[in-house]
C-alpha cells in the first residue's frame, strides 16, 4: 500500500537519458530475486553503463509483485475515444489486452528477435517493474551497447546529497558503440524542475554551484546543480529570486576527485601518491533553461517551510510510536527495504 501523502506541494520531476555500455554484470548486486523480510517477492537490478573510457554512472531498478497494475489508454478525438486508465489485477497483467491501452511500467528492448519481414529488432515489452529486473537481469551482458531513460531519484544520507538513476526505459542500440571512433561523443543529459534557492562562484572559478530543492512525493531534498557558462551563471542570480522553481536541463558529468596521500611508518622516504578519495561524484550541469516555466507563487518560502513541518511531525509521530511498541513488546522493528522549450536561456 501506498504511504499517505504528507504534503501538497506539486512534485519538480527530473529525468535523465544516456547512453553507453553495461559493466557490472559479474556484481552480486547486478541482479537479486529473493523476499523481503516482510516475506514479499522482490527482484532488483544495478549495474554501471560507461559513458566512455574512463566515466561510468551507475543506473537502478527494483520491484515488488504488487495487488494490480494499471494500463491507460490516450485520448482519441477523431475516434471520439477518451483518455481512460484501467485497475487489473496483479495474475492479469500479462493477458489483458483491450484494445489501446498499455501498460504503465517499464519499457525494455535487451534482447534481439527477427520480426515477420525478417528484419532484427529488439523484443521491446512493457513491464511491471518486478518483471522488468528479470528480464533485463537475464539478458544484459557486460559490453552491451544500451539506450537507457528514467527518472532521477534525490535523497541525503550522512549529510551527502545524493542522486540517484531509476530506469524507465532499456534498449539495445542499433549499433554498437565505440568509445574510439573520431565521431564519438557522450551522450548523457537530464531534464529537471528545481526550486532555486540560491548560487554561488566555487573554488574553482570556472564553475558556479547552484542550491535548490527537489519535491517528491513525500518530502523535500536539498539538491546542487553546476554552470559551467558565466553568462548563464550571471541570468539565474539575476533573473531569479530565491524558491522560484523553473525548469533546466544539462549534462550530466562525472568528476573525478583525487588528492595526494602521504604514508607514514615506511623504510625510507615518503611514498607520495594520488588516490580517488571519492571514487567518483556525478554532476549534473544545467546547460539551459525555460524562462517560461518560472513560478514564482507555488514554492514559496512559507509553504515550503510548512511542507517541512508536516513532514518533521509525521516522521517524529513514527519515531515515537515505533518506540512506544517497541517498548511494551507487541511490535518489532524489520527492514524496509516531457517537452517543447520555448526560447531557452
């Protein structure tokens, strides 16, 4: 069942789309089919796609076997047919076929089948997700050519920001890549509405952080974004007032963060060398923006600021309650486991 939902505030969706080739495929954690401690069904995968030689990010998918699924059927007006969406049940899923409608899931393409004019294509399907991790888990190699889509997960642990790649779509490119071709180029973007909160010139004076927060369906995450383009730079802290949202998109790059170590207690001289501190960080670089999609009344500082206070209540009324039954011994704890742009900037 669904968490209620706390607060009212529209969600700032981002989603990403790049393509690459797979790694990961020997991991443990490549592809997992086991029950929760709930004793639910569930299925994951995660596995990393090279954006070249040296840059890999890291993309995600995990599922449940749910009561039902939901199919929706677009609107029609030559036809005088109306957008429709359809409950079937979760034994269904794979037999219903009415007419126009299609699944809500995940859509693959990760193997290849020749269709009735002889030509190869993808097996392209539509997939709950439970489904779509066995099928993509027992087909996806390492060195697979892949198109991957979906949306952008934002969460803090330990202090950190984070993000995270859910994928929405999986396909086998129609041509292999090779990160050694003269034409070769990364391809690696996102599209996201942010609520601005603010920017500033970083160490490295050929970048500029931006602040803003992402709303999802139930809380509100602190997120940072990177300009590479002073003149861009110069239009957001001037065009835009702090908790405006608007909607950008860009790069997403991967930096490498090194810094020199130096061993003690050796024979000899110092061994001076260059370790990843942070393996990796993905940056996500805003390289344009719609000035049309400014909204300067939703996201206010006060309604933010009391979407905030809801969730602190709710998650401090959890907190107390799983102590109090925890405490009288009747509950234990268990795990828990988009767009034309009109004159962009």
């Amino acid at each position: 069942m669904a968490k209620e939902k706390l607060i009212s505030l529209p969600q700032t969706r981002g989603t990403f789309m790049f393509t690459g080739i797979v790694t990961g495929e020997q991991s443990e954690k490549f592809y997992e089919d086991k029950t929760t401690k709930t004793h639910k069904p569930f299925r994951s995968v995660s596995f990393g796609i090279k954006l070249n030689e040296e840059d890999t990010v890291y993309v995600g998918l995990n599922g449940m076997v749910q009561e039902s699924v939901y199919f929706n059927r677009g609107e029609g007006k030559a036809k005088g047919i109306a957008a429709d969406t359809k409950r079937v049940p979760w034994k269904d899923r794979n037999t219903f076929a009415e007419e126009g409608y299609r699944m809500i899931g995940v859509t693959t393409g990760v193997k290849k089948i020749t269709d009735a004019k002889g030509n190869v294509v993808n097996d392209r399907k539509t997939l709950a997700p439970y489904d779509a991790c066995e099928e993509i888990g027992q087909n996806i190699k390492d060195g697979h050519s892949v198109f991957a889509r979906g949306s952008i997960e934002y969460s803090t642990y330990n202090e950190k920001h984070q993000t995270r790649f859910i994928l929405g779509q999986l396909s086998l490119c129609k041509k292999e890549i090779d990160f050694s071709a003269e034409d070769y180029v990364p391809n690696a973007q996102f599209t996201q509405v942010i609520v601005f909160t603010g920017i500033k010139k970083c160490e490295d004076a050929s970048k500029f952080e931006v602040s803003a927060k992402i709303v999802t369906y139930n809380s509100i995450e602190d997120a940072e974004f990177y300009i590479t383009n002073a003149e861009l730079a110069n239009l957001f802290r001037k065009k835009l007032k702090p908790y405006t949202a608007i909607k950008v998109w860009g790069d997403i790059a991967v930096e490498h963060d090194t810094q020199p170590v130096e061993e003690s207690d050796v024979w000899g001289t110092e061994n001076k060398m260059e370790r990843v501190a942070s393996p990796t960080k993905r940056l996500l670089v805003i390289t344009g923006a719609d000035p049309s999609t400014i909204d300067q009344d939703t996201y206010s500082e006060e309604n933010i600021d009391e979407a905030l206070a809801k969730i602190a209540a709710a998650k401090q009324a959890q907190e107390d309650y799983g102590s109090k039954e925890s405490a009288s011994g009747t509950w234990g704890s268990v795990g828990s486991i988009e767009d034309d742009e009109d004159e962009p900037w």
